[in-house]
C-alpha cells in the first residue's frame, strides 16, 4: 500500500489549526509532526490548507440495489468523497428491502465491491417498511449501523415499543423517520406563509413533533439508543431537550437546509421540496440555538438523489429529497462558522466526534488510527453548480450560491478516494 506524507497542512486541534505534516502507511497515521521527511512516500504539498477528521454522515440514500436510475452505490460513494465524507451510513428503502440477512446481502455485496467510502447499512425496522410485522433485526444486528424504516414513520407505537425492545436487546439504535400519516393531508411544504400565499398543501409541524414526542417516551421505557432524524420544528428541539434533560438515551440530526433556509427562501422548484420540509425563519433560529447548546447531536445531508425528470415537476408534484454531500460542510462553514454563529470546534462535533460516540464511526487525526482524513481549501469561494457533482442527482437548493471551502483531497483507510484539479 502506498505511503502517503502530507506536507504543510494546517491540522484542526482543540486548540485551533497547527501547522504539520502528516505521515500515512498501511492505511494508517503513522506520524504528525512539522518537518516530516519518508523515503518511498509520495509527497503532497497542501500549502497550508485545514485538514480534518474525514466526516461522517449517519443519513444518506445511495439508492441501490433497486434504484440506479438515481444513483449507485459507487457515484454516491464518490459524491461523499468530494464533500470530505469517509463514511456514511445508508438507509434502507431499497429494493429489496434490507429487512432479513438475505436481503441486506444484496445490498453489501455491491457495498464491498463498489463503495469509495466506509459504508455502513441500516436495517429496516419492519418487513418491507410496511409496519406490520418487526423485520429479522437480529440477523442483521451484526451487520447494521441501526434500525430504520425511513421514508415514513412507523405509525402503531406499539410496534415501535416491540421494536425498541428488540433494538435494546441487540444494543443497537433506533434511527427514526417521524412522521404522522394522519397529520399530513396531502401537504407537500411546510404549512406556513409561503403555502397561504400561493394556494400550496401544507405540512403541519406536529405531523413531526408529535411522533417524535410518542417515541420518546416509548425511549424511556424501553431504555433504547433511540436517534431522530432530520428534525425542521423548533418543537422537536425542545422535546429533545427536555428529554436529554430527564435522561433520555437520545440523539438527533438536522440537515443544513433546514439550517440555511427558511419557507421565505422557497421557489417553484421542486430542488426546494423535502420531507421534513423548509420551515419557518422561528424553526430556523431554533434548530441553530439547538446546535450551539448540544440538543441536536449531528449534521446528516439525507442525501436524496432523484430523476431529472422526478425533481422537474414543480413543488407539488416532484419528489421528495434533495442531494447534500457535496456542500454541506461548505454551506454550514459559510453561513454558521464564517460569521461566528458556530465554532470550528461544535462543527467537527456535529460531523465527526459526536456520530464516532453514538454509531462507532469516525476517528480522530492521531498517530495509530486508520487514515481518514479530508483537506479543505477554507479561503477558496465557489458557486455550487449541479452539473459538476460526482453525484447522479442534481437538485439542491444551494445551486447557484457561492459557498467557502473546497475539498482538495479525501482519505479513506490511506487511500486517496478525492483529489481536487491541482492538488
């Protein structure tokens, strides 16, 4: 395996950014320290760019097997590398669905061949994300980051109560898609000023919030790691964190378009519609206050890729979900850490230290551990354009905006999974 010696890097520490060169072999750090010389490496200079901990993403859809015409499991893969991610955890509405040890196998025998990245399956949470009947969770449990059925929410708590259970014994988490079916009446966007104004069906935030609140008590009683995925209300936030405050086994994400948009920001477009939608400015300012007092626990991008033609039919009619790997660390760099909202220090916890803690994926830049790593050019401005993704779908609110902070170079496991032009 090659050796790989980085020369002139700025390395994030506690402490701030460090100047250092970094040593890799075997697929591992061997040494950081500054004037760093190794016969047979092949030397890369990064004239002093920020080199991280490669992130993690705990909430991605990489859409194979089953739907390739969207993306695969490699194009997604590369889409994750190019945005500084070294592993990222997928979910399972697949086809087949991951919900025995058969049909995950499906699934990682393509991860094993094709994935740039670290990939880590969930498994479903009920047969066929149907909500009927608990999915084979202890077949999969060896093999899977968690249990999910996202995409929809199981709707019987007390299927979810058997499920947690179940999860509890195995001492894996429950990674939940909430949504009431019952709330939703046909919405395709929040429920707010943008939907009144121009005739559009909304979402109502309880249709989010007051599952999650049912679950969180299902969490206590079963003593579950229970994780909620992208939360959008501010009542979700402080649900969490009231709950965190009783002692609650709790962990949650938000994505960074709920973090940088609000349903003013909205367009005719279907790259604005997703599931949880955009919700208001309020919603906004308290899913920040969440990341800054430790509520929500991580940034997930519930990378989505679809169709040209899925995402061309205008908000009411185009599929949910849009893509993110590729300018999420740039979008919260710009419009959070930038302007002194949110340290470098809360960020890297949002994307590596805090998914290493609950999920067991992520590792910090220290000698001895495996070389994952990512290098930002933090200086460098570009405007997001969609044709230029390593990703097969091209929707995405941020097209257009000019963001900070390029990746150069991804490492996963000493080898080089994305080098910039250049570098």
């Amino acid at each position: 395996m090659l050796k790989y010696l980085l020369k002139n890097g700025s390395l994030f520490t506690k402490e701030g950014f460090l100047p250092a060169d970094l040593l890799t072999a075997e697929g591992r750090i061997v040494s950081i320290a500054r004037g760093l010389d190794a016969a047979g490496a092949a030397v890369i200079d990064l004239h002093h760019a920020a080199v991280f901990p490669g992130f993690v993403d705990v909430h991605v859809h990489l859409r194979e097997p089953g739907f390739s015409y969207k993306e695969t499991i490699r194009t997604g893969t590369l889409s994750a590398a190019r945005g500084g991610y070294v592993h990222v955890c997928a979910m399972p509405n697949l086809d087949p669905v991951p919900d025995s040890l058969a049909a995950l196998n499906v699934q990682r025998e393509i991860i094993a061949r094709d994935a740039a990245v670290h990939v880590h399956p969930y498994g479903a949470i009920t047969r066929g994300e149907r909500g009927e009947a608990l999915a084979d969770m202890e077949a999969m449990a060896p093999f899977v980051a968690g249990f999910s059925d996202d995409g929809r929410g199981v709707q019987s708590g007390e299927m979810m109560r058997e499920a947690m259970g179940e999860a509890k014994r195995l001492g894996k988490p429950v990674a939940a898609h909430c949504e009431d079916n019952g709330l939703l009446r046909g919405g395709y966007i929040h429920d707010g000023d943008y939907a009144r104004a121009r005739g559009h069906r909304g979402i109502c935030s309880e249709s989010e919030w007051g599952q999650i609140a049912r679950d969180l008590k299902l969490a206590e009683e079963t003593g579950v790691k229970y994780h909620v995925c992208h939360i959008s209300a501010r009542e979700s936030v402080a649900l969490i964190r009231e709950a965190k405050a009783r002692g609650v086994d709790v962990t949650c994400e938000t994505g960074p378009h709920y973090l940088v948009f609000c349903d003013g920001d909205l367009r005719e477009d279907g790259r604005f519609k997703m599931n949880p939608p955009i919700r208001s400015r309020e919603d906004r300012a308290a899913l920040i206050e969440g990341l800054r007092d430790g509520t929500i626990d991580m940034i997930a991008t519930d990378h989505a890729p679809h169709s040209a033609e899925e995402k061309g039919r205008g908000l009411e009619k185009s599929a949910m979900g849009v893509v993110g790997l590729e300018t999420a660390f740039a979008a919260v760099y710009t419009h959070l850490v930038k302007p002194g909202i949110l340290s470098m220090d809360r960020l890297m916890a949002l994307l590596n230290g805090n998914a290493a803690k609950r999920f067991g994926y992520g590792t910090p830049l220290a000698a001895g551990q495996p070389a994952d790593l990512t290098v930002f050019d933090l200086d460098r401005k570009f405007t997001v354009d969609p044709e230029r993704f390593q990703t097969m779908g091209r929707a995405t609110p941020f097209a257009g905006m000019e963001l900070y902070g390029v990746c150069l170079l991804t490492m996963a496991d000493g080898r080089i999974v994305w080098r910039e032009d250049g570098v």
